[in-house]
C-alpha cells in the first residue's frame, strides 16, 4: 500500500510518499481501506519530534479516518465488511476504572490513532473494532474525517470543564482552526453568546456564518479591548484557547469576573506566566483540557448527523501530497480543515 511517512523528525521535507506492507490486524481489530484523512496540528508536532510522543521509525501519522472496512477480526463485534465507517481518534483500554467510568481520555494507556501507531496517511489503516462508528449518511468521507477529533475536543472544553450555561458569553481564539470552528458551533448551540477571533479579514464572514454574533481580527485589534468594548467593560464567562503564549495574557484579561479559560493547545509555544494575585482576586479558572470521551464523540456525531453541527472542509490534497498539505497548515491560510484523499 502506498504511505506517507517520515524516517527522521524535522520539518516538512521529511515526508515521503513510499511503500508499506498492508497491516495485519489481530483478532479485535478492523481494517479500513482509507478514502479520507484530515490534518491536525498533532500531526506536525509528531514529526517535528514531541518528548511526549516517543515513537519507533519511520512512522505514518494521521489521527482522523473515514473509509470503508476490508476486513474484520475473529472477535469483532458490530462491524461488518463493506461499511462505510469513521474512526474514533483516541484508543484506550476499556478496561480501567477510567474507561468503564466514562472517562476513556483518562485511561493511562489512552493515546491517539497516528501516535503510538501507524495513522491514516495510508491507504489501508487497523484501529480497534471499539474505535469504529458508522458514518452518518449526510456526509461525505472528507467531511466524515475532518470531524471526530476537533468535535470532541470542542465539546470537552465547553461543558464538562467550563460548564457552559445558556446566556453566557464565551470568547473563542482562532475560529479558522478545527477546534475554533467547532467550539462556536457547539457553543451557539448551547445557548451561548459567542465572540470570536480570526487572523485576516477575508476569515471575518466565515467566523459569522458558523454562528459567532461578533469576530476580532487579531492581526489589527486588541483583543481584551475588543471584548470590554463588545461586553459593557464586564469581560467574557469562557475562553476556549488553543494557541499558547502569543493570545495567553490577552485571553486571560478578557475574562470577567469568575471566568474560566480552557485550554488545549500550544502552538506558539509551551511557556507562559500568570499573575497569581490577579488569578485569586478576580476568581479565575484555568484547565488544561486533551481531547474528550466516546460519549461527547457519539453526540457529535448524531449532531453532525441532523445537520446542527457542519464541518468546514478548506481543501483536500491526494495523498501523495501530505507534504504541501501540512505546509499550507503551518502557513494558517486555510479556514477550517485540511484533508488527505486516497
């Protein structure tokens, strides 16, 4: 089967478009001839060489996966050959008390498709037969793929963690990228005020017709001073972060009172420094949030499925072309998603 995959870590130049025998899957596990694959930020940082990702060499990245299933194992359960399926990103043990308690994403052994294994820039991938869900019938298999994990990681942020309640404000970074363009959905759906931010003006209309009532462009305004103006001076209830230090203190400054920041990314950097009085006087929270459980997966899913919740597809690359793919994702021109085709 023909792969993506790189050798050594580095930059871009390090993907290589090769051969790699089809997987071999085990008694529980499905194989899924893959049509889609979106990109994700993750798949960069697995390349460039993460110390939390120790991985053996070469490595095929490539978390989000829609195809069709080619084979099954001898213990599979409800999963038949020919379906058209997604695969849930993250892959735990459903074992522990974690998983059985409904908190897969805290199982010690949880890790994502792409990671520890071999991903979707393939054509043929094994996850296993837990991590498949049918796809709904209203979308394609790019829109398929480029959904699960910005959806749940969206999800996981705004209600378990910040606790999102109809009528609150929530302040959304970087409504371009897929946890941004999920995160104003889902928070619209809920009742939400939503203000969002974009890097450019041709992004502005994008950001309103995914549901926000106001978008900032970052690159020209202020953006604390931006959310005084637009909340009567008051600040916003959420933020939903998701780009490290170069938003970090203008996050923090637009939250009013008792507002909570949720964050899940780091893209600008690893680093950055809090005003410990200014956290206990003005009552904030701050929680480092890592994807989200199967429960808040199924929801999207059956969201996307009535048509509530859509998924932005930016542009699709063949395989082949992976390399141009993640190269266009580091240049931030795009608005929503980035996906692979086979």
């Amino acid at each position: 089967m023909k792969v993506v995959l790189f050798r050594e870590h580095g930059g871009p130049d390090k993907l290589s478009y090769e051969d790699l025998p089809i997987p071999q899957i085990g008694p529980q596990e499905v194989l899924i001839r893959v049509n889609a694959c979106a990109l994700n930020h993750l798949d960069i940082w697995i390349r460039q060489g993460n110390p939390a990702y120790s991985i053996p060499l070469p490595h095929v990245g490539g978390s989000d996966v829609s195809g069709i299933v080619e084979q099954v194992g001898t213990q599979v359960e409800g999963v038949s050959i020919g379906a058209r399926v997604f695969a849930s990103p993250g892959i735990s043990c459903w074992q522990c008390e974690y998983c059985l308690a409904g908190r897969d994403n805290m199982c010690r052994s949880y890790h994502l498709l792409g990671t520890k294994t071999h991903g979707g820039y393939a054509e043929y991938v094994k996850v296993p037969f837990r991590n498949v869900l049918p796809m709904p019938e209203n979308l394609t298999f790019e829109q398929a793929a480029a959904f699960p994990l910005v959806s749940i990681t969206a999800s996981h942020m705004l209600f378990p963690l910040a606790g999102l309640q109809p009528g609150e404000t929530v302040l959304v970074m970087g409504a371009g990228s897929g946890v941004g363009m999920m995160a104003v959905q889902l928070a619209k759906l809920a009742g939400a005020r939503v203000l969002a931010t974009v890097g450019s003006d041709d992004k502005m209309p994008k950001g309103v017709v995914l549901g926000a009532d106001a978008v900032i462009n970052h690159t020209r305004e202020k953006v604390s001073d931006r959310v005084r103006m637009l909340t009567e001076g008051r600040g916003v209830d959420v933020v939903i972060e998701h780009i490290g230090p170069k938003v970090w203190t203008s996050c923090l400054d637009s939250l009013a009172r008792g507002g909570r920041l949720i964050t899940c990314g780091a893209t600008t950097g690893t680093d950055v420094t809090v005003n410990l009085r200014d956290l206990y006087s003005r009552q904030l929270t701050v929680k480092g949030s890592y994807m989200g459980t199967r429960a808040e997966l199924v929801k999207a899913t059956e969201l996307m499925g009535q048509g509530r919740l859509m998924v932005v597809v930016d542009r699709t690359f063949p395989l082949r072309d992976a390399r141009a793919a993640q190269e266009l994702m580091l240049s931030r021109k795009f608005f929503g998603k980035i996906v692979l085709t086979c």
